[in-house]
C-alpha cells in the first residue's frame, strides 16, 4: 500500500535556498513512499530535470549519491534531493527489474 505521505509538495515548492547564496532548486518529480522500500515517482513533469534525464512515473528511486533511501528520513531525503540549480544528483532507480543510475541536474523552482 503506498503510504500516506506524498514528497511531492515539498520537493516541488521553492521553500528556501540552496545555501551559500544560491538559488535553490530541484529534480521536479512528484514522488511518493513505495510500498517495495524507496520513493516512487508518481509524476516527472515535462522538461523538469527528472524527466530530462530519463525518469518515468512509477519507477522507483531505491538510492540518493549512492546512500538508500530506507536509511533516510523525510528531511533528509528533501535536503538530499534539492540544492544549487545546476548541481546533480545522483539517482539509483528501479525500473522493469534492472536499476540503473541516473544524474539529474537540479533546475530552478518556478511558480
């Protein structure tokens, strides 16, 4: 059952900067608590960093720059996932039985 908590408002809002007084930015993906362990993407919006690189709604990202997401809290997860526009993460995500790693570059938050 795919929990309650949905990620998605909060990596999907501009809430704060990046630090070191750089913009803050994001993946752009709408995610959510897997049932399986990890965070499933309910939506990739077009031309959003996520989908850019290549992620897909329902994949799941089981890692972030190499830590599981099951060792990471909420805030943690936020923080991991968001930070200077231009920067990038790094995603390990299952899909179709095969996981794959992935770099997104983190794109400004608009209204």
């Amino acid at each position: 059952m795919l929990a309650a908590l949905v990620l998605g408002c909060a990596l999907l809002a501009g809430c704060g900067g990046g630090g070191r007084g750089q913009p803050s930015g994001g993946i752009h993906a709408k995610l959510a608590y897997s049932e399986g362990g990890g965070l499933r993407v309910v939506e990739a919006p077009a031309g959003g960093g996520a989908d850019l690189a290549g992620i897909r709604a329902n994949d799941v990202i089981i890692a972030i720059n190499g830590t599981s997401v099951r060792e990471l809290d909420y805030q943690t997860i936020v923080e991991k996932l968001r930070g200077p526009v231009g920067s990038n993460v790094q995603l390990d995500v299952f899909r179709g039985g095969e996981v794959r790693t992935v770099t997104v570059m983190r794109q400004a938050y608009t209204k």
